[in-house]
C-alpha cells in the first residue's frame, strides 16, 4: 500500500509556461508589421524631389504641417484634415506646443504650389512659437 501512495502523490512543478505569450507576441508583431504602412497620415501631397540625406530621429512624434496644390492649409493633429486658415493653424499650433515645446515640426508642400505659400506656412509656424522646421521631400 505504501508504493500506490507515492504514484498518486506527484511533486508539483512551479515553472510558468510562457509558449502561450510567445504566441501572442508573434501574433501582434505581425498585425502591427501589417497595419504600420497603412497608417501614413497627411494630406496627399506631391513632395518635390532632392538629394538631401534624411535626418535621423529617435523621436516619433511629430507635428506635421501641409500645403496642398490649392494652397490650402492644414495639420496633423489626431488624423483630422480638414483645411484650416493660418490664424486657426497658428491657435492649434500653439497649444500643442504648449503641451511638447520640443516636438519637432515638419512642412510638406505639394511641388505645384507657390513658393509664397509655403513661406506663408512657415512664417505662420515661426509666430506660433515653433523654433525649428524641417521640410519633407521625396528622395531622387
């Protein structure tokens, strides 16, 4: 009787088993590789072409503001893109940097637009306290 006492009692193991999250790590790896190129926000601009090399940065958010070949106006806040007026865009402007003083700001203008209206912009950009501005180019 003592010998059927030790099959019936096994000594419990206290090891996590972590295939399961490795599982699900993988899973939304992939669904993030997937929707990632989807997720391109902005105004749709045709960028005029340089031979610049791209800045690298480490910091992924940025204030992105457009000019499209209409010369309207708008920025990248929360996906919104409706057309907005300097003043409105300078306001806006403001108030973001007013939470992140330091976000960089970049200016995409369609290549058939007037040179005077992405000065504008930017000029715009400068009067709402923005101290560096970069400009977005397609590369050659």
């Amino acid at each position: 009787m003592a010998r059927s006492r030790r099959r019936g009692k096994r000594k419990q193991v206290a090891e996590i088993n972590v295939v399961p999250y490795i599982d699900v790590m993988l899973v939304l790896l992939v669904i993030f590789m997937v929707t990632a190129p989807m997720l391109t926000q902005g105004v749709d601009v045709e960028l005029p072409n340089a031979n610049a090399t791209p800045i690298e940065s480490d910091n992924s958010d940025v204030l992105i503001a457009s000019v499209d070949r209409d010369g309207q106006y708008y920025i990248d806040i929360g996906g919104e893109q409706a057309p907005l007026g300097l003043e409105e865009l300078k306001d806006r402007v403001r108030k973001v940097l007013a939470q992140n003083p330091s976000l960089p700001v970049l200016v995409r203008g369609d290549k058939n637009v007037s040179y005077g209206d992405v000065v504008g912009l930017m000029v715009a950009l400068q009067g709402a306290g923005v101290q560096n501005i970069g400009l977005v180019t397609e590369p050659e």
